[in-house]
C-alpha cells in the first residue's frame, strides 16, 4: 500500500516532469570535451539537450552514492565488529551452557534420566 502510495505522489510526478522537460528540450547541442580549442575542438558530441541533462543528473547520482557509500564505512566496520564481538559472547554462553549441564550430571547422577524441561522445574 505505501509503494503504491510513494508511487502516486512521488514517481509518477517526477517522470512527468522529465516528460515535458524531454520534449521540451530536443534540440541539439554541441558538447565540447577540448578546453583548449574552442572553435574546432578534437573531443565533441552533438547531443540533444535532455540527454545532457540526464546524464548530469545520473553522473551526480552516481558520485552521490559513491560519497555516501565512503563516509559510511566507519559505520560498517562498526558493524562487522560488533557482531563478530556478539557471535564471539554467543558462542561462549554456549559453551558455558554445555560446561553448566555436565557438572549438572556430574553432581545429580539421578537427574540423568529425566528431561531437560523437568530437570528445571
């Protein structure tokens, strides 16, 4: 329902807008990559205007996502060693369980019969 919802309000708007912003936009432009020949650069594209536009916003999305996947790092190595650090204290408390219940056996050889649901009550 809220995917539904996210795409009605949000979505949907957003391609309509990049709808008229291509129509509106069609027409050709030079893309010079040679700053040092104006007049007759060695590197140039003949785009449409809208496709310029794109690619500018998907080369910000993508430089974006890069500088956020680097400043969360420090959060990810957090991660990873608190759960190595929990994996470590879960193993542990079992073997501290095992340990508990053999000197259990150990002491109370008449407990060895019952149940471990019994042996609690």
């Amino acid at each position: 329902m809220i995917r539904k919802l996210v795409f009605l309000f949000i979505a949907l708007p957003v391609a309509v807008v990049l709808i008229m912003l291509s129509v509106a936009n069609r027409a050709p432009v030079q893309v010079s990559l040679d700053p040092f020949n104006a007049t007759d650069p060695a590197i140039a594209f003949t785009l449409p205007l809208f496709a310029c536009l794109f690619a500018a916003l998907l080369l910000g999305m993508v430089i974006g996502s890069i500088a956020t996947w680097f400043t969360q790092g420090k959060h990810r190595k957090k991660l990873r060693k608190e759960h190595s650090e929990a994996m470590k204290w879960q193993s542990e408390a079992e073997a501290q369980k095992k340990r508990a219940e053999e000197l259990t056996r150990e002491l109370h050889p008449e407990l060895k019969s019952l149940p471990a649901s019994e042996r609690a009550a």
